[in-house]
C-alpha cells in the first residue's frame, strides 16, 4: 500500500513540474531562461521514464536531451541577435502556430484512444541496460553499425555548413 | 517481495533536495543576515573596476557552434558505450570488434574535421569586428 502511494507522488509530482516548466518555457521574458526551464522539463521526463522502469531511455533522456540538444539551443541563443526582441507576432504566423499544434495533437491522440484504459503493465524481461546492449551487440549489430555513419554524416554535413560560414 | 526498479532510485530523492538546499539556503541565509545599503555605486556590475559596455547577453562568435555540434555527436556515441559496458562481458571479443568497427568509424569523422581547419580558431578582422559592434567598417 505505501510503495503505491509512493510512485503515484512521485508520478504527479513529476508530471506538476514537467507541464509547469513547459508553460515556464513558453511564458519566460527572456528566451535564454526558456531555454533554462526546458531542462527542467528533460529532467522530468527522465524522471517518468524511471517510473516505467525504463532505466536505459531515462539516461539517454538525461545525457542527450538534457545535455546535448539544450546545449545546442543555448548556443544557438547566444549566437542569434537579441535586438529583434518583442517583435509582433504576424497573423500568419499565428495561423500556422495553430495548425501545426492542432495537428500534433490528432497526431498524439491516435495512439492514446486506441489503447484500452487502464493499459496493463508490460513486465520488463530483465535489466533494460542489459537487455539493450544484448540486442544491440547480437541481433542488430548491421543497424548499429549504421548509425555510426549516421553519425559520420551528420559530423560531415556540420563541418561542411560551418565551413561555408566562415569563408564568406 | 521483488523490488522495482524505481525503487532503487529513491536514495536519489534526498539528494535532488539537499542540492536544491545548498545554493538556495546560501542566497537565504545571505539575503537574512547582510546589511542592505545600496548606493549606485555598489549597484554597477563587477567588473574589476572597469565600467562594463554593453549587455552581458551579447552575440557570441557562430565559431564555437561546430564544438556544440562535435560534442552533440560524440555524446551519442557515449550512450552506445553504456550498454556495450554492460553487456561486454558475456559477448567478449565479438562486442570489443564491433565497438572498434564503431568508434573507428567516428575517428574518421574527427580526423575530417580536424584536416579540414574545422578545430582551429579563425580570429576575426577588424572589419568583421566593426561590423559587429554595430559600427561601420572604413
């Protein structure tokens, strides 16, 4: 009875901090705090994925999202203008806002009703770490090879934009 | 009685508080027990005696966007190293191979990089200076 008690805090608690930082994000005066609280919001995230027992996901959550792809925000904040600050926001652009929310929205339902609620619990195999590296290092090592010149690619692809950037 | 995983974390719980604590309790404490006395003076930012120009918040140099892009890709690698970690042992020399097949790979995108002048710092001109600050090159 108290280890439920215990997850479902832990779940609203998390959950309260991810839906609150996101609206922090949007509502921040300066995008760089934006920025700020969009860890919040990773580090929340990683904190659910705990809670489904999904170890593995949870420290890809906290090293890549937290860390790389907030990086790579921050310093595209840092490196853009800050003088265009307060501009309006055009009709147009509103539109577009909307649309694009309305359809990522039908989107992330379509998985939601077609579960049948309460979902039951999918009992983990084992270590996930383990059970990843596992299928990783065995059944899939081809796809892991590939994602080694996915990442080669996309180090070329950086290289070759920065380039052109700084001999103009 | 089988312990879920999330419970492992609990332990972590205390430690997220006593880290919010210290920074937070610090500003507290300092906030109850210092003398409040602003003049404009002790207002300026501190900046070693120099008057500051400009904002703080200024247009950093694109430069350094390539480190925050190398660091993005070597960071996804870091994460295949975890479960090869902890797996390794029960696969042996075959997950050694294909981490060498991998990481190799991943060298060579460090090496293009480096021959292509991508890790060395290109220092501005004045012109480009200039135009930075906003004025107008000769």
């Amino acid at each position: 009875m108290r280890k439920v008690a215990g997850d479902i805090i832990a779940f609203y608690v998390l959950a309260f901090l991810a839906i609150a930082a996101s609206i922090m994000v949007m509502e921040a005066q300066d995008i760089f705090h934006g920025a700020l609280y969009l860890a919040l919001v990773f580090a929340s995230v990683a904190g659910l994925f705990i809670l489904l027992t999904a170890e593995f996901l949870a420290a890809i959550q906290i090293l890549v999202y937290a860390g790389a792809v907030l990086v790579l925000i921050l310093f595209a904040i840092v490196f853009t203008r800050r003088d265009r600050k307060g501009e309006e926001v055009s009709r147009g652009h509103m539109i577009a806002g909307v649309l694009l929310v309305a359809g990522l929205v039908a989107l992330l339902l379509q998985p939601l009703l077609r579960v049948p609620w309460p979902a039951s619990l999918i009992e983990p195999s084992g270590p996930n770490t383990y059970s990843v590296g596992l299928s990783l290092f065995t059944d899939y090592v081809i796809p892991f090879e590939i994602v080694s010149l996915a990442l080669l690619a996309a180090l070329i692809g950086a290289v070759y934009l920065s380039k052109r950037e700084v001999g103009s | 009685m089988v312990v879920e995983l999330y419970e492992q974390y609990v332990p972590v719980i205390p430690f997220i508080i006593i880290g919010v604590l210290i920074p937070a309790g610090g500003m507290i404490l300092a906030w109850l027990m210092r003398v409040k006395n602003p003049y404009p003076e002790k207002l300026t930012t501190y900046e070693c005696g120099e008057e500051p120009i400009g904002q703080a918040q200024m247009q950093f140099d694109v430069q350094y966007y390539i480190y925050a892009l190398l660091f993005v890709v070597f960071d996804v690698e870091t994460v295949f190293l975890y479960p090869w970690a902890v797996v390794f042992p029960d696969i042996g020399i075959l997950a050694v191979i294909e981490m060498i097949i991998f990481i190799a790979m991943l060298v060579v995108a460090l090496i293009y990089a480096w021959k292509k002048g991508i890790l060395e710092w290109m220092p501005l001109t004045w012109r480009e200076m200039v135009i930075r600050e906003g004025g107008r090159a000769r």
